[in-house]
C-alpha cells in the first residue's frame, strides 16, 4: 500500500494563513472540529500550522466555531 503525500509538501507551501478561508473548508468537518492528519494525509509540521490558523481564523471571526 503507498503513503499518499502531504498536500502541502508537494505544492511547496511555506506558511498556512488564517485569511485563506476557502482552504478550511476541506479541513473543518461537518460538525465545525478540525480533522485530524490520518484523515487528510496532513504532516505534523503542516498539520501544527493549519490548526493554528484555523483557531485564529475562528477567533478574528472569519470563519465559525459550529456548523
């Protein structure tokens, strides 16, 4: 069975920003929880900054708490 790659690594990106909203949508489930790495293919690195920026998006009010 191969690994899937990170989708962040294989674009290259260097930082998650909390203003790019339409990103969350893909990693914030239904219910409004942050969905963990085993799901998404996510590494640890990318995984610290994306939930970072999702609870600061959430806090500036970009984006809410609960579906």
């Amino acid at each position: 069975m191969k690994k899937s790659k990170c989708p962040f690594k294989s674009v290259g990106t260097k930082y998650i920003d909390y203003k790019n909203v339409d990103l969350f949508n893909r990693y914030i489930s239904s219910y409004g929880k942050i969905v963990p790495r085993y799901y998404t293919n996510v590494s640890l690195k990318y995984q610290k900054m994306l939930s970072g920026a999702i609870k600061n998006a959430r806090f500036m009010g970009l984006i809410p708490y609960v579906k």
